[in-house]
C-alpha cells in the first residue's frame, strides 16, 4: 500500500471550491428592518471636515480644481471666497495659485443667550449653524463660548425681521405649508408628465412680468445666474432638511449668493419664458430627488 502523499496545505486549499458570497436579502422596511434613516443624517463633521474657528488662512489650487471645489471643501461661501480675492468672471484657476479663505467670524455668548438666539441674531438656520460648528443636539451654549458664524452673517435687528419682510408680503404661516407661495398667481402647469409628452419637475405660475418673486421660506442664496438659457435667470435657495427651492424665468435677480434670506423676502422679479410669457417656474427639491411643490405650498 502506498504511503500517504503530503501535499501543502496551500495546494490543498487550492483545490477546495470557493464558497459562493452570502446573497443578503432585501430588508422588509415594512416590518422595520435593515439600516434605519438616520444613519444617512449628514454628521457635524462631514458637513465641516475643518475646525471651523482654525481654518487654513490659504489654499494653493490643485489641478483641475474649481473654485465651487474649494468653497464645498472649507464650507465657505462661493461669494465670500470670490470677495477674498477680487476675482472675476467667469472665475478661472490657475493651478498652483493661491488663494485667501475668509477668516473665521465669532459670536460670544451673552448671559441667558441661547444658540437658538445667535442663529436668529444673525438670520442663521440653526442646524446649518450647528452644523458649522460641529455641534449635535440639543445645542447647549453658555456664556462666553464662541460660535463660529457663516463667512457673510450679518448681525440683523431682530424686531425688524419680526415685521413685515423686506419688500414683500407676510409670508404664510408654517403651519399652513412647509413653504410659502413664491408669487400669487394661476397655476398654468403642475408637476408631472404633461399633455406633449414632457415632464415637468415643479409647477408653472402665472403672472405679470416684473412682478415680485419671493422666498418660499428662510435660507441661504446658493446660485443667481443665467447661466441655463432654459431658465433664464435662475436663483436657488437652500434650505433646512436638504431642501432646496428654485425660481426659474426670472427677469432680474435682486440678491446675490451667500446672502441669507427670509421666507416673504424679494429675491427677484419674474421675466418671460422663450415664448414671451411671463411665467416662474418653482421647484422643490429634497437632495437630488425633485419633489412635487403643491402638497408643500400653503393655501
């Protein structure tokens, strides 16, 4: 009988078939299975990967590396950091050249000074200025501790804000709506497939050309530009919980970005689509998914 082969043990191995992976089935988010929602919330310190209150003073751009890049990256506002730096249109880069980031701007707490309070002090969403400051709920301050604040905040007279809003009518109560109507007027097309065969993310309005556009709700300006034909002069507004509100065909906008606003705030004046209509075209988004404005609106 002929003695036993003793093969590696790497050969035998080799020879072993490989287990197939494990086929994971889809949760049953009925039942309330699989990874639960909030673990997808942006975090404090993926909304502001820097100390806020010690950001670099300078940036040397990096190739192909767009000033929209720079701004995501340091959390600053794109017009703050053309301001910094006097740059014009339409904003090229050199690699290699170096930038100066706006400086950090502090608020110190005063006794009985809510963060609550700092936010509404300088026209700030809250999250977004918790967010900043790499702060989770419930935002606790005290007196003396220093709140990092956006690079284009502006202390504002509080009772000012509280009365009507600048050049606009009151705005609908939130309880009425998520967002306020952008423009009082017929609405000519909903969201939605329509009649020729287009889809439409959002709703048309009618109304009289020059007329004015408001803020659906309070925000930041991300974007006031025609750089889209299609939309004519377009300005978008970010909003709390990742909503962003956008106002197309305009004629005019009358604020710039970076600037914060107030929900009944004017932010444009309504202009012609292609056809000469005056129309404004409003759009919601939720992230990247578009989403249908009516159930949102007031009455």
């Amino acid at each position: 009988m002929p003695a036993p082969v003793n093969r590696p043990a790497q050969a035998v191995e080799a020879e072993t078939p490989a287990r197939a992976p494990a086929v994971q089935e889809a949760p049953n988010w009925a039942d309330g299975e699989g990874t639960p929602l909030s673990a997808y919330a942006l975090q404090p310190n993926e909304a502001q990967p820097f100390d806020p209150a010690h950001l670099p003073r300078t940036h040397r751009v990096g190739a192909d590396e767009s000033l929209y890049d720079i701004a995501t990256r340091y959390q600053v506002p794109l017009r703050a950091l053309i301001d910094q730096n006097h740059l014009e249109p339409p904003y090229a880069l050199a690699p290699g050249r170096e930038l100066q980031l706006p400086p950090p701007r502090f608020h110190s707490v005063s006794r009985n000074e809510s963060f609550e309070d700092v936010a509404r002090r300088y026209n700030v969403d809250t999250r977004s200025l918790a967010l900043l400051n790499r702060m989770q709920p419930p935002y606790r301050v005290r007196q003396g501790d220093r709140i990092v604040l956006p690079a284009m905040a502006r202390e504002i007279d509080v009772v000012v804000t509280q009365s009507l809003p600048r050049g606009g009518a009151p705005p609908i109560s939130a309880s009425a709506g998520l967002f306020a109507w952008p423009l009082r007027g017929e609405v000519v097309a909903r969201y939605g497939a329509q009649s020729d065969g287009a889809r439409l993310d959002g709703v048309e309005i009618a109304g009289r050309e020059g007329a004015s556009i408001t803020a659906a709700a309070d925000g930041d300006v991300v974007y006031a530009g025609s750089d889209l034909p299609a939309y004519g002069t377009l300005v978008l507004v970010r909003h709390a919980d990742n909503y962003v509100t956008a106002y197309g065909h305009a004629r005019r906008a009358l604020v710039r970005e970076g600037q914060h606003v107030r929900a009944g705030e004017v932010i444009a004046e309504l202009g012609a689509r292609a056809d000469g209509r005056p129309r404004l075209l409003f759009q919601v988004r939720q992230g990247t998914a578009p989403v249908d404005p009516m159930p949102l609106l007031g009455q």
